[in-house]
C-alpha cells in the first residue's frame, strides 16, 4: 500500500479544504409582514404562504 513519502504542510491541507466552507441559507422577505423567511415555505411570524394563511399564530 502507498505511503505518503513527505508531511502535508498546513499550507496544502489548508489550501485543499479552502472549498469546505458552509453557505448561509437565502432568505427572502414576506410580502405582507416584511420579516426573513426561508423561500418555499409559510412565514413564522405571521403564518402566511402565497397571501393565504396556512398556520394559526397566537397573537402575544
């Protein structure tokens, strides 16, 4: 089996896992309370989906 015949410096490994870094989630604005909410799904804050509500939201 091969062996590596060197040690990988901290520059290579690095270089080689500089793609490895997580993407925040896109957000979009709500149309009708203009709060982030994920795309394609109901808002939480107000608990409407393509100007329908879908989820009852306690009002506080």
């Amino acid at each position: 089996m091969a062996n590596p015949k060197h040690k990988t410096t901290k520059s290579k490994r690095g270089s080689r896992r500089s793609h490895w870094k997580l993407a925040l989630p896109t957000t979009s604005e709500c149309p009708k309370c203009h709060e982030p909410r994920l795309p394609h799904r109901a808002c939480p804050s107000c608990g409407y989906y393509k100007n329908r509500e879908v989820i009852k939201i306690k009002a506080e």
